[in-house]
C-alpha cells in the first residue's frame, strides 16, 4: 500500500519515512574522525576541548554527535541558539552546555530549567538572568561575553567594569566563565588576533579582582588552537576543526585532522550533448563539440550551492569533471568529455578526493558554509571502524 502521510505532517517527518532504497544523493559521517580530532585539538591546546555543535554539528548532525562525544566524556558543549541546546537535552545528555548568541530574554526561564549555560552579554542581561533564577529558586549559570574586536555581541573591553560589578551582586547567578571571540585568528598576520588577546587580559584581570576569584577563561577557536598559543587559557572551542576542515591553508600540518564527512551521490541520467546546444537555465554553457554529459540528482535545495554554477568539480571513477550550466534546484550536470560514467557511478562532492576547502573556494566562500548549508533532505549516515551506527 502506497504511503500517504497526514495533513499534519510536515516535511522533514515525512522524509524520515524509510524508502525501500535511500536516496542516492547521502552524507556519510565517520565518528571515528571526529574522535580523532577532537584528541588531536585537545593534544595541542593541552587543555579542555569545547565541542562547537551548532548548525546541525556543521552539517554532521548535531544528535548524534552529541551521543558519541558525551558518551567519550567531553566536557562542554558549545550551541548558537536555545533550541540546539534543548535538543541536547532531549537525548539525556547533562553534559555543560553554553549558548553562544545573544540571549531572548523571554527564554531565559527555558535555559534555567535545563540547566543551560548563558552568554551574559550586558549589564541588562545579566540582571534579567539574576532576576529569573531568584524567582525559579535555581541558580544561573553564565559566562560573561567581552567584545574584544568583533563588534558582534557582548560588553566592550574598555567599559566592562558595570558588568562585572553587576556580576559581583548578582546573588543567583554563578560566573562559570569569561569569554570572547577572535575575529580574525585565520589570518596569516595574527596583530589583531593578538591584539584582542592583550584586551583579554585586561579584562580578565578587572573581573578577578571585582569576583574574588577568576573565571573559566575562553578565547580560542579552532584556527587560534591551531596558531596561537597565547590565547589557550582553560578551555578552547573548536567547530570546524573539530570535524576535519582546516581554518585556513596555512595551518596545514600544524594538527593531523581527518575528514569526518563523505558527500556523495550518483549518476542518474547520461546523454551527449551536440555542439550549440546549451545546458540548464539561462543557457550560460555551450559546448563546440559533442560530449558527454551525466545528471546528478542534488541541488540547491541540498545545500549544494549555486555559486558553483560552472565553476565546482566533482569526482567520477577517480576522475575529477566540472559542473556545467546552473545549479538547478534539485539536479546539477557534468561535463565528463570523452570520459566514461554509468547511470549508478557513485559522484563525489565533498569528501576525500574533493576537500571541502577546495569547494568552498570555487564557490567563494568558506568551509563552514558548506558543511552547515547541507539540507535535512538530505540522508545521514554513520559508521565506527566502517560499521554503521543507528542515528
């Protein structure tokens, strides 16, 4: 019997429901990888390694992610928005979770029943966070976010004495961090990297004083643990890094790191193309003689992006072949000249032989888009030591 889901369905639940073959076009994830890098950044830092899974663990798949690092004993999670973290502890897992974006203050009471960390970003914050838990009767526990450089969120560095002074009166509320953000840790001139780490210290040295007592200290992220010592303190936090994509080309070599995702599909369609005749919308590629052309059924709406419209590669039977014409919604095509590929050939897009570093620089962008842009139709897959594991 057909299946018909209901009215009130809504389309991710209706794509969980199992076909009796996946979908060609599929994300296989290597939780070995991931452990291994994870050993890897902490062996570097020497200190505590916060596991960023924000973004769906960049595109990873943030549940069982989060499983198989809490289950290895990591000690702290790193999310963007509420919503991650409630995931997190939905599965069980208590491991100490900090949200980093700015905070809705009519969630606050959602992060004190689930023990969530907050970013304590401004005096105003602050004091709505004491006043929550005062009234839930639990304790809040926050780091307190300093804008160094990044003018994104948090206090400013040369007006952050309010906000610790606030932090000292704050009776239900725990400080259990001082953090802020490296806006520019990737780059091959670490001045300003260095710069905000001076201000750091600044700023960390007038919060002991003012607490009593020192915080937590934060500051590293992945490219940082990679190039610059100086900004280790007690935690780093690692995103990207953490699932086997370099920061920047010049810190190749510095940490062995294993790409932990496979992005694949397969060619569903063959056909020669003759001269004049052009491909996809908008007729932006013509070839000047016959080829050979296949289909792959991923697109945009994949998170493949559309940015790589007759500039991405993929990799076919070894071989690395352009995309030609536009990216289309759902389908892209491959001018494999007078090569060979048959309907079923498995095509490459992110993984061994196509790094997601090279990706993001043919479509002029950055690993993290790519990795995080894939869509949740398409199917994840995971495996230990070429076993697979059910999500």
């Amino acid at each position: 019997m057909p299946f018909t889901p209901p009215d009130s369905m809504d389309l991710l639940t209706a794509l969980s429901v199992p076909a009796s073959q996946p979908r060609p076009t599929r994300v296989d994830v290597d939780l070995d990888a991931i452990e291994h890098n994870y050993n890897a950044l902490q062996a570097c830092s020497g200190v505590p390694v916060m596991a960023v899974l924000k973004a769906n663990a960049y595109g990873h798949g943030i549940g069982v992610v989060a499983k198989h690092l809490a289950a290895r004993g990591v000690s702290h999670f790193g999310v963007a928005y509420l919503e991650e973290a409630l995931l997190i502890r939905a599965l069980g897992i208590t491991t100490p979770t900090l949200v980093f974006g700015g905070v809705v203050t009519e969630q606050i009471p959602d992060f004190l029943k689930h023990d969530i960390q907050l970013a304590a970003s401004s005096v105003e914050k602050l004091e709505h966070i004491n006043r929550e838990a005062s009234t839930l009767g639990v304790r809040a526990k926050v780091h307190l976010k300093i804008d160094t450089g990044m003018e994104r969120i948090g206090t400013h560095y040369y007006s952050c004495g309010p906000l610790f002074d606030a932090a000292a009166r704050c009776s239900d509320c725990d400080v259990v961090g001082i953090y802020s953000h490296l806006a520019n840790a990737d780059a091959s001139d670490l001045a300003h990297a260095k710069l905000q780490v001076r201000r750091f210290e600044d700023c960390v040295s007038a919060a002991t004083d003012r607490l009593g007592r020192q915080p937590t200290r934060h500051l590293a992220n992945s490219a940082a643990i990679l190039a610059l010592d100086s900004a280790h303190y007690d935690l780093v936090r690692s995103g990207q890094a953490l699932y086997g994509a370099l920061p920047a080309a010049h810190l190749a070599g510095r940490v062995e790191l294993k790409p932990a995702m496979q992005w694949q599909s397969k060619v569903v369609y063959f056909k020669v193309v003759k001269p004049g005749h052009p491909v996809s919308y908008g007729s932006t590629w013509v070839s000047d003689t016959n080829t050979r052309v296949v289909t792959v059924p991923v697109g945009y709406a994949d998170g493949y992006p559309r940015s790589l419209s007759n500039r991405g590669e993929v990799v076919i039977r070894g071989k690395r072949y352009p995309v030609i014409g536009r990216v289309c919604m759902d389908q892209i095509m491959i001018d494999i000249g007078d090569g060979e590929a048959w309907n079923g050939d498995t095509v490459t897009l992110v993984g061994d032989d196509m790094p997601v570093s090279e990706v993001a620089r043919n479509a002029d962008t950055i690993a993290h888009d790519i990795l995080s842009s894939i869509s949740a139709r398409v199917p994840r897959f995971y495996h230990r030591s070429g076993t697979p594991v059910s999500p």
